[in-house]
C-alpha cells in the first residue's frame, strides 16, 4: 500500500494521459448539456402550464 502513495502522482498523471489519448472527447463524448438543460426546463414549464389549465377547467 505504501508504494501506491509514493507513486500516486505518477499513476494520476499517467491515468489523465490515457484518458486524453483515447477520450478526447471526455467521458460522456461531447454531450451538450446546455441543449439537455434546455429541453427539461421547457418540459417541466410545459407540465406546469398543463397542470395550471387542468385546475382552471374543474
């Protein structure tokens, strides 16, 4: 186990090296989170004005 903490840096280091070689994209290939936080924001108003109506109508 000691040889780990002498040698964390290093295997950190190397481990980020990989990950930009092989993922350069990152872990979740370049998914545009702005457009995903778009859409749910426009889902959760869209149930809020039907649910909204839904309560006007009764």
């Amino acid at each position: 186990l000691r040889f780990v903490q002498e040698y964390r840096m290093l295997i950190y280091s190397a481990l980020m090296v990989a990950m930009m070689i092989f993922r350069p994209h990152g872990l979740l290939g370049g998914i545009n989170f702005r457009k995903l936080l778009f859409d749910l924001i426009q889902r959760i108003k869209s149930r809020v004005t039907l649910s909204k109506d839904a309560r006007r109508g009764q």
